[in-house]
C-alpha cells in the first residue's frame, strides 16, 4: 500500500507542473454497503448465501492537486474500520457422518480497513463535476464458528463513479457535495482450520463474496 502511495503521489507531481493548485480537505460520507456472499461446506457441498446492507458515517482526508484547467488528481484515504455487517445464527447437522459440520452457533462479520482511493476531478462549468476512481481496500473478517473453520483477510480493488457540487467559498475555502458508487470485485476466502476440538480438519468452507457501496458526501477544504 505505502508502494502504491508513493507510485502515485510521483505521478502526480510529474503529471502537473510545480505551480499547480494543490487542495487539502476532509469528509465526511454517509455510505451505504450492500454485501452479499455463499458459504459452501466442503464435506456436505452445502451451500449458504445471504446478503446485509449497513449505513455507516464513514470520515476520510484527501489530497489533490488541480491544473489551470480545474482538472485534479487525488488521493482519498479513509483512516477507520467500517463495518460491512454482523450476524449470528444457529444450526443443527444434518450430516450424520461427522456432527461438528455444521452443528452449533456461529458469528461472523466482515470490516474494510486501509480503504485508498485514488480519483480524478473534472469539473463541469464553474459549479460541478464528474469523478472517477479506483479503489482498494483490505477485507478483514472476524468470526466464531462451529466448525472451528476461520478466514483470513483479504484486499480487494473497486471502480468508483461519482458527481458533484463545488463551492469556492472566502480565502481558498471551498465546500463540496457528491454522490459515489463503488463497485469492488468480487472476493473468494478459503477458509483454514484453527485446531478446535470441536471440529476435522478437513471441514474447511469457502466464501464468495461481493460488496457494493453507495456513498453521500459532504466536504470541507482548502486551496493553496
């Protein structure tokens, strides 16, 4: 990730010259996930699917630097957890070969951590403007099941779309307001036995996972 941080600020201080308006600013996005994923047990080939929305506020920073035409380059970088979902429930076997399969309660939900975005701006007139992006983002799951199986973290990139309203406002302040839509790819995690007692080591599940996200976003910033 610092990689691709440096990558891309290089690339932008090569891109624009060295009198380039450059932008500081936060925001703050009421954000709509909308996961979906199957769960497939190996040893019965069960499979399990189910979907969570969750609005979440999520807060970010960003950093751009604009050419004389309006055109901008930047960097969004969202510096918490958000939380895609959480759920629970309970379940008896129905495989009578080996009744740690699928038999008890299990929890499980899913975060985005180390969520970047690197966009570019164009504005439309002196009021608003077109966005696109890439993303990526690393999906952290956390989970107590009664298989013993667990899954590990993954990272996952996105294409962002977006369109908004800009105010220049006194002394190089101005105020912004878009609406986003991220479309991240889909996420495949097998899953690794941790020992449990309770369950084989060859009851290993695997996850297929998709998350969408709808974003709502007010910004404050500064030019300079």
């Amino acid at each position: 990730m610092k990689k691709l941080i440096a990558l891309v600020c290089a690339s932008m201080l090569i891109a624009f010259t060295a009198h380039a308006e450059k932008r500081i600013g936060i925001s703050a996005a009421y954000t709509m996930f909308d996961s979906s994923g199957t769960e497939t047990t190996k040893s019965s080939d069960e499979k399990n699917s189910a979907s969570k929305d969750e609005d979440v506020v999520v807060p970010s920073i960003f950093f751009e630097i604009a050419n004389d035409s309006g055109l901008a380059l930047g960097i969004d970088y969202v510096p918490v957890e958000a939380e895609l979902g959480a759920s629970t429930n309970a379940r008896t076997d129905t495989d009578t070969d080996d009744a740690s399969d699928t038999a008890g309660d299990n929890k499980a939900s899913a975060e985005l951590s180390d969520h970047i975005t690197i966009y570019a701006l164009m504005p439309l007139g002196d009021t608003f403007y077109l966005k696109a992006g890439l993303a990526r983002a690393t999906v952290d799951t956390t989970e107590t099941l009664a298989t013993g199986t667990t899954y590990g973290n993954e990272d996952v990139d996105g294409r962002m779309i977006g369109f908004g309203l800009n105010r220049d406002l006194d002394s190089g302040l101005f105020f912004r307001a878009e609406a986003t839509y991220t479309d991240y790819d889909d996420v495949k995690l097998n899953g690794s036995f941790n020992g449990n007692a309770a369950g084989d080591s060859a009851v290993r599940n695997t996850v297929d996972a998709d998350v969408d996200a709808t974003a709502l976003r007010i910004s404050v910033g500064k030019s300079f």
